[in-house]
C-alpha cells in the first residue's frame, strides 16, 4: 500500500484517496516551439524503475495538487512539496541521495 | 423549514450507532487566504468563531467553521440563517481576495450518535480511526467508499458526516450498512 503525505493538510493519505498526476517537472513547449522540444514535452516520459518525481492529487481530501518523490520499486516515498516549484528541494535530493547512491533522473543526479 | 431541504427526507437507522439525518444544517463555503487577517477578523464577526488550525474544527454554539483546505473553510450555522450570514460575509470581504457561496441544499447531513461510531466509519474510510489519531475537535476530508465525504466528532460518541446531496442515499446506506448489528468488529472497544 501506498501511503504518501500531503504537504498541505499533513494527512497521511492512501492511494485511493489520492490520485495520480503523471511525471513531475514537465517544461511546457507550446506554440512557437520546435517539432523536436514540443514531441518531447507532449510524448517522451521516463519510466524508472527506483527513484521517480510524479504529480499527486489529493482529490478525496484537500484537493490540492503537490509532488512525490518515490521508489517505484520498493513504493518508499522519500518526500513530498508543494506544487509551486519547478524543481525538488535540496532536502529531499539529499535523502535520496543518502538513500540511493547513484541515482540519476533525466538530468538530476 | 420545508422538508425540500432534506434529501431523505430525515431517514434514521438503529444500529451499531443512530444514525440520523440531520435537518436544518446551513452551510457557507468560504474560498480564500485562511490566514489573511481581514478573512479572519470578517469570519469572526459575522459567525463568532475564529477560523480553525489545519484540520480542525471551531465551534460557537450552533455555528462553526471546519477546516477544508488551506484555502477553504466550511462555516456552519442554521439553515434559515445561512443565506444572511453568506451575504453579510461576502458584503464585509467585497475588498478582499475571497469567494462565499451559501451552499446548504448542496450537501447530506448525517449525525453519528454511538460509541463504535470510529468502527463504523472506520468500515468506510481510509482513515485511522483510533483514538489517539483522530480526537474530537478535527474533520477529515476523505472518501466513503466510492463518493467524497467528510466528517468530524463532536464529542466522544458524536459525529458528523457531509457529503453531497446527489450521493446522500448511498452514504446512508453505506452508513447502515456499516452500521448493521450483526456487523460488529470490536476493533476499538475496550
């Protein structure tokens, strides 16, 4: 089961009161954009097996959209932030670093 | 009050728990900063509660104010109050960055009366129901089943339930269901 922490209202939230919101950090290319960046941004995901950063939404409870790190191995949830942010805290890439030696997400590492 | 307020008709069960329909439940929506001063101070006046902590409730005899998210608030009163209170808060907050909609015939209130009320809800929601996690005083928005829902406790063996009125059937059912004698857990009974 898992269980991740909303940053907003501290609940300790399971899945099915959550849902999920796809990869996290996604840089929009709209119009004007180039053919390569606009395919990128519309179609290529990672798909890792151990540490990934996703969107969540606490849709059966506070509403409000946050990020997750987490192991989509073991399901550990290292940390979770607010939504306002175009990259994860320094605190939580320590943790995983601690955690995980070595990880790399496209360009984090 | 008409009975058009009630979407059933003020159904009951006796179970594990009474649960009964509750009429006459006013409620406010409030959309805004919960801690910009202005909000706060026009809450105060016009319902008499201050707005409560994350995930909390305040009450003031029969008004109140749950705490929703960090930009909402559910403020409770009469029901034959709530459209005077929205207008007189939404009149005293026109400056300021927030929405109050008078929203009482959009919800089902049901009261839990019944000390294995945390098993029966408990049945229904993914929350940790023990005494020690959820106390009186906080609200849990969450899922019963399959449809949104909210609640709180009022005092040990009292609690309440919102949900929207177009699910208040199936939320009472669930309830007594739950609730059924011969459906008995024991889980938090001493």
């Amino acid at each position: 089961m898992l269980l991740i922490t909303c940053p907003y209202c501290g609940v300790a939230a399971e899945e099915t009161e959550l849902h999920g919101g796809g990869e996290a950090h996604l840089k929009r290319f709209g119009p004007g954009s180039n053919d390569d960046d606009f395919t990128s941004y519309l179609f290529h995901r990672e798909n890792p097996k151990g540490v990934h950063f996703e969107r969540w939404r606490h849709v059966n409870g506070c509403g409000k959209w946050f990020h997750a790190a987490r192991c989509t191995n073991t399901l550990e949830v290292f940390g979770t932030y607010k939504a306002q942010t175009t990259e994860p805290p320094k605190d939580i890439l320590d943790t995983i670093r601690a955690k995980r030696p070595g990880f790399t997400w496209r360009d984090l590492a | 009050m008409s009975d058009v307020a009630l979407a059933l008709g003020g159904a009951s069960f006796d179970g594990l728990v009474k649960i009964e329909e509750l009429a006459g439940q006013g409620m406010v929506t409030l959309r805004g900063d919960l801690t910009d001063k202005a909000i706060v101070k026009a809450v105060k006046d016009v319902f008499g509660v201050a707005l409560p902590d994350i995930r909390e409730t305040a009450f003031s005899g029969s008004t109140g104010a749950l705490w929703m998210s960090p930009d909402e608030a559910l403020l409770l009163c009469s029901y034959d109050e709530a459209q005077a209170k929205a207008d007189e808060l939404a009149g005293k907050l026109a400056d300021a960055h927030a929405l109050v909609v008078n929203v009482s015939d959009a919800r089902a209130v049901f009261q839990l009366k019944g000390s294995l009320l945390r098993e029966v809800i408990a049945k229904l929601a993914p929350v940790d129901m023990s005494p020690d996690a959820f106390k009186p005083g906080m609200v849990r928005r969450t899922r019963m089943a399959q449809v949104a829902a909210a609640f709180w406790m009022d005092d040990a063996s009292t609690a309440r339930v919102v949900c929207f009125r177009s699910v208040g059937e199936y939320v009472f059912n669930l309830l007594s269901t739950a609730a059924d004698t011969n459906a008995s857990v024991g889980h938090y009974s001493s």
